[in-house]
C-alpha cells in the first residue's frame, strides 16, 4: 500500500475514530483559556482536564481530536531528526467509558491497519508499578500487548528495567514488551513526586517505532532501549489510563477511570513513510524545500538551521492565528523569541533580507486544508510576523557586532541587557548565541538579567510619577 500522508494519517484517525463511537472535537487555542497554570496547550488533554476529573463534557464520553500544541521547553532539542515546539497530538478519551481492554486494540488497529505500519517494529513500554503508594504493576496492559503481538505473529518477549537509567546499563534484550517505573507515569509536568494536590494522572503504556536504519549512539548510554534518545526507537504516542488523583500524601481513585490517548501526528506520519527525520512529511517539507529554493542551499548540508526555522514559524504562525502578537511578556514574549530566533537562524543561511512574505504562505497553505482558520487569518498572520521579521532585521547586524565586541571580556547579565534593551535580542538567543561563538557567559546571566530588567522597571516607574 502506499505510504498515508500525514493528512490522510488525521483523517483516517478522526474517521477510525467517529466509527468507534467518538464525538470529533474542534482544537483548542495554543492559549489555554481558563489555565493560568501554564503558558501554552501543551498536551490533548490539557483542554479536556476538568472532564478528566470527572465533570460531564457536553459532547459525551467519547472524545477524540487532533490538538496543537506547543512546548517551549522543547527548544534547544529542536535541531535533531523528531523534536518539535509546535506539533500536532492526535487525541482520544474515554472519560470514564471503555478502559484498557478495549483501547489498545483500537490503537493497534489504528497502527498497523489502518496507518499500515508494520507490527515487527512497533515495541511498547508499561508501568512497572509503585510499591510505595499502593499502585501495581500493569501486567493487564502488557497482557493485552503480548496477545495482540502473538496473533500478528510478533515475538511477545516481557522484560522488567525500572528506570531509563538501569535500561541504557543492562538493556532490554530487544523485549518488546518493557516494564519501567518513572517513564511510564503520566501527569502533565512528568514526575509523580511533584505533582501539586489535586492534579490527575496515571500509569501510561507507550508505543514505539524502530527505526533500525538508525545505529545505536552510545553516548545516550550503553545499550539501547525503547526509551533511549538515540533516535532508534521513536516513540509514536501513548496510552495514559488516568484513574488517579494527586492528595497530601499520596494518590486517591479519581471519580472514574479514564483514558488518554495522545499520538503525535508527525512521528506516526515519519513512520508512515519510513524516515527517522520527521521533517521529511508531507506537513514540513514543504517548507524545508522552500528554505532551500530561497536560500540556494541543501538540506543537507544546513539540517538543523532549516528544522530550526520550519519549526519556529510553524508554531509563530499558529500564536498569530489564535490572536497572539509578539510583545516582551509571556505568550507574546515566546513568540517574538521564535520568530527572532527564526531570523537568526536565516541569517546564517545567507537570507539576509526579509523572507517571511515568502515563506509564510507556504506554511498557510499545508494547514489551511485541515484548519480553515489557518486560511481565513493567513492575511493577518503574514502582517503579524512579517513587522516582527522587519523590526529585529533592523537592528540584527549592529547587535551581533556589538556581541563580538564582548570577546575578550565575556558577557554577564548585564551585556545580555543590553543587547535585549538596544537590539531586541530575547536574553536566550544572546546567551545561546555568545557559546555558539566561544564567548564566555556568566554562571548566574539569568538572575543578573532579571536584576537589570527589575531596574529599569523600577526607573521607568519613578519617572512616571515624577511627571504626574
Ligand atoms: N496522552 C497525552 C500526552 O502524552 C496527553 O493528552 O501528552
């Protein structure tokens, strides 16, 4: 069969899942409406976290969707071949309704069936329970797991690592089956032991694919496992079976047990087609031959700048599309990170001159299809990021000069203010920017930064008041 495009791969999901009984939900806004928690919707579930502990959604208690979803944390990993700030998570719950016997066959079908991957590289990863709070080993997840594996005929072999650590010293063996402790308990946030009271979250089953083309590095550790970092094993999604609730001292049940599928679009597309480099689908290469017609380099030989500026103006275009402008504070200070960080990196591609007018509608046009909304602003977002581009342009050179000049002396916070304040350069591309050129940083930039900012603030106050 042909390879599924990312495209056909949402549709087919969202398809699989209305026959499955699940009501297709529209995406929330990369802004979190009612969340000051947190910055971005950064996973499926964030929109749906009151239904997950236990209110009635209005749709009823099959829910499924395709979530965008940006996380910042993410950004000096984006570079390598499937690290991503914006990305798409392909989502289903159950809240409350059917568990784990009914949900990881669905997404076995959706793999190998319907997006036809083949069942030989796909391995899996379950909890391997907590003692401590009472919480058990998920034997009946990894029970479901070997049987669906035998009937496709796939070895089904089990094996107990604990953490990532212990996994990169001993190995797997090649099990397909892995029981960790940490890795697979999902809340947002990762860990359990920091998880503020109240916050759901559960143990998880993971899928991965093996991508045996890519060789095992050993500097992510001795042996490879499905959880290493070395890009051989790429984990496609996971199975969160959140049935638990956060309290002073340890977990309550929550309400009801509920499941969360999230499964990233690009990973499952990369698969689909074979290339451990996500950015070879149909959703980012586009650009990234864009960047190469405007630039007159290869991909090749520029990998990461081009994954770097693909992904930043992805994500800068969907702030654009859901009302964000670039400013200095929170969402719109991330933006402007983005999209000035986006410029840098061209600028060592040798697009010295404005390219967003051109590479903007490129972006518009891969999305437009499936986000009509992406379509109706696209006038408004070229506006938005295009003045941005041309502000930081205005003053990128003199700031990268006026860098330079700190060869000898190093560069403290205060530089750092200085370079933000006169050229506009987010405080992380300066610091970023002053290693990538060999120039030393002081240990304590950030605090010394936040000083500087807290001065002028304190300045621009008392001359205020002196004028009223
Ligand atoms: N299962 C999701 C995740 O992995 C949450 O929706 O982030």
């Amino acid at each position: 069969m042909t390879a599924l495009t990312a495209d056909d791969i949402r549709r087919v999901f969202l398809d699989f899942m209305a026959e499955q009984g699940h009501v297709i939900i529209p995406r929330a806004p990369l802004i979190p409406r009612d969340d000051p928690t947190t910055l971005f919707t950064g996973s499926g579930m964030q929109p749906l976290l009151p239904y997950l502990l236990g209110a009635e959604h209005p749709a009823g208690r099959r829910l499924a969707d395709s979530q965008t979803c940006l996380r910042v944390q993410d950004i000096d990993e984006v570079g390598d071949n499937r690290h991503t700030t914006f990305f798409e998570m392909l989502g289903n719950w159950s809240l409350g309704d059917y568990f784990k016997q009914e949900q990881i066959p669905q997404v076995w079908t959706f793999l190998t069936e319907k997006v036809g991957l083949d069942p030989n590289r796909i391995y899996v990863s379950c909890f391997s329970g907590d003692p401590e709070h009472g919480i058990p080993k998920d034997e009946e997840s990894a029970g479901i797991w070997a049987r669906l594996f035998t009937e496709a005929g796939v070895s089904a072999d089990q094996v107990e690592v604990g953490t990532e650590e212990h996994a990169s010293e001993v190995g797997t063996g090649g099990a397909r089956i892995a029981f960790y402790s940490d890795k697979n308990w999902w809340c947002r946030g990762g860990k359990a032991s920091e998880m503020p009271v109240g916050e759901p979250g559960g143990p998880d089953t993971e899928m991965f694919y093996l991508f045996p083309q890519v060789e095992h590095d050993p500097a992510y550790g001795e042996h490879c496992h499905q959880n290493c970092d070395c890009g051989r094993f790429i984990e496609l999604g996971n199975s969160v079976f959140m049935e638990y609730r956060r309290t002073e001292d340890g977990f309550e049940p929550l309400p009801r047990r509920n499941v969360d599928y999230g499964g990233g679009l690009a990973r499952i597309a990369a698969a689909a087609i074979d290339s451990p480099d996500v950015f070879r689908i149909g959703l980012l290469h586009p650009i990234i031959a864009k960047l190469e017609e405007l630039s007159g380099r290869s991909y090749d030989d520029e990998t990461r700048a081009m994954r770097v500026i693909a992904d930043h103006l992805r994500g800068a275009t969907f702030l654009a599309v859901d009302g964000v402008q670039p400013g200095n504070k929170g969402q719109a200070y991330v933006m402007r990170r983005l999209i000035r960080r986006a410029v840098r990196f061209a600028f060592d591609l040798g697009l010295q001159e404005n390219f967003f007018p051109e590479i903007i509608p490129t972006i518009a046009q891969i999305y437009a299809a499936h986000y009509p909304e992406v379509g109706e602003h696209a006038e408004f977002v070229q506006r938005v990021l295009a003045k941005e581009e041309q502000s930081f342009r205005r003053t990128l050179r003199k700031g990268l000069k006026q860098l330079r000049e700190y060869r000898e002396s190093g560069v403290t916070g205060h530089e750092l203010f200085v370079l933000y304040d006169t050229y506009g350069f987010p405080v992380e591309l300066s610091a970023e920017e002053a290693l990538a050129q060999g120039i030393a940083v002081s240990d304590d930039w950030r605090a010394e930064f936040d000083g500087e900012m807290a001065a002028q603030r304190a300045r621009s106050q008392q001359s205020t008041t002196l004028h009223v």
